[in-house]
C-alpha cells in the first residue's frame, strides 16, 4: 500500500488557470487580482491602526485617515515601477538591452521586491515631506502592512507556477508544469508562509501587545531584518533566476546578496528606536 508521504510526492500541480476570467479581449490574472488585494486590505488595516490613539506616543499616529487615502495612489505607483525597474536591473538588464520592449512585457512576469520596497521608500519619502508626516511613522504605518501583500502575491507565484524551488524529495515536492519533469521545493509557498503570515503575526503582536508604534521605527526596523532573515533563508530551497543562476559558491544567489544588507539596516532601525525611546 502506498504510503501517504509517496502519495503527496507524485500529486500533480493543481490546474489553476492564471488567468481569473476573461470580458472579452480584457483577462484578469490571479497576479494582478493579487496586488489588488494586498494593497486595499493592506490600506483598510494600516486606517485601523492610526484611528486607534492608545497605539501611538501621545495619542499622535502623525498621519490620517484622509493621508492614508491620498497615499494609496502613491504606494500603489512605487510599489509597481519599483519592482519593475529593480527586477529590469538586478535580474533581467541583459535581456532588456537585447530587447528593449521586454521592459513594458508585466504581463510576462518580472517583479522585484527590493525594487519595489525602494519604489515606496522613495513615494513615502516624498509624501511625507509634502504633508508635513513623521516619516518614521509613515515608515511604521507601511511595514506593518506589506507582509499582506507579501502573501497574496506569493501565492500568485505559486498559482503562475513561477518562482518554483530547487530539485527535492520531499513528500509535499511539487512538480511544476514550468519547472521540468522532477519535484521541486514549493518555495513560493514557503516564503508566503514566513514574508506574510509569520512576520505579520510577528509585527502585530508588537504593535498590540508591546506597544511597538510608540517607538518610531522600531516596527519598521523588525520588518527589514524579518524579511531579510526570511529571503535569506527561503533561498536555500528557491532556484535562482535562469538568466543569473549563483553568483558564487554555488550557493549564493541575487535574493541573498540584495536581502543580506536588509538585516542590518533593520538592526540599526531597531537600535535607533529602541535609544530614542529611552532618551524620551
């Protein structure tokens, strides 16, 4: 009798359309709906956190509702042409100086977070400064949120077949239709895990049991070295881009190289954080 464990390592990938549904020559792809999602559910949670005073030094959240709601845009825009400018330069340049047009081709896949988290630094930069917002705040207010949509988008990977692990077998290795004829580690699955759920239950239980907000940066320092620590580790399972492979080792890959100086901006942030609270 097969065992439950040979069972689970020969179960095909789930036929899941990319495409959601299609109104004539328009179609709806899980990834896009997957930024949809993370970014309104992420927008109606950080509106919770600055309508409540008792999380915040003074009662100050230093931004409102209304600024939230302008932001919106803001956050949307860099999150979009960051990921698509960062992953042009730090994945794919050589392909789009071959063929300039493959930088307009999203709809072929070719997002970066860490471009996109430098597209909303700088949205959330300037923003800030043209209303006159705490831009720790606004920091923390932002990073409490992203783990949201971190995880949808990750399941979107995973629904694409894109992003997949490395050769494994494990009994829940999934053979991807993209990925060849061997089990592979369902690495998308794996990062949604630990970049969404984990890091924002993580974050939550700080900012609701330990008052971390009254801290400016210190919720915006524990998310930069969370995901940093998470990528880092995700890695080791996730099969690096075909255009680039490792960059050294035979280990090293793009993810980490870009990840590992998150840990330590994240570390200074919490450090920082942590010595103003005491001076206050």
């Amino acid at each position: 009798m097969e065992t439950l464990a040979t069972l689970l390592s020969i179960m095909p990938f789930p036929d899941i359309d990319p495409v959601l549904f299609s109104l004539g020559p328009l179609q709806v792809h899980w990834y896009g709906l997957a930024y949809v999602c993370g970014i309104l559910i992420g927008w109606q949670y950080a509106r919770r956190l600055v309508r409540n005073p008792a999380l915040w030094r003074d009662g100050q959240p230093g931004a409102t509702e209304a600024q939230l709601d302008d932001f919106l845009l803001w956050a949307a825009a860099g999150i979009v042409a960051g990921g698509r400018i960062g992953y042009i330069l730090f994945y794919d340049l050589g392909t789009v100086i071959d063929n300039p047009l493959r930088a307009l081709e999203i709809w072929n896949g070719g997002m970066s977070f860490h471009g996109g988290l430098i597209g909303t630094l700088i949205a959330m930069l300037v923003f800030a400064r043209r209303n006159g917002i705490a831009i720790w705040n606004l920091f923390d207010i932002v990073c409490a949120v992203v783990p949201i949509g971190l995880f949808f988008g990750r399941i979107a990977n995973f629904i694409n077949a894109e992003l997949w692990g490395r050769l494994s077998s494990a009994p829940w290795a999934v053979v991807f239709p993209t990925g060849g004829p061997f089990a592979r580690h369902p690495s998308q699955l794996y990062e949604a895990g630990l970049e969404g759920v984990v890091l924002l239950a993580v974050l939550a239980i700080l900012i609701y049991r330990r008052h971390a907000l009254k801290s400016p940066g210190l919720v915006s320092g524990v998310f930069v070295s969370g995901y940093g620590l998470s990528r880092i580790f995700v890695e080791f399972f996730r099969e690096p881009d075909a255009q680039l492979g490792y960059l050294a080792g035979g280990w090293l890959t793009m993810g980490m190289l870009l990840s590992l100086p998150m840990v330590f901006i994240g570390l200074w942030a919490v450090l920082r954080a942590r010595r103003a609270a005491a001076m206050a």
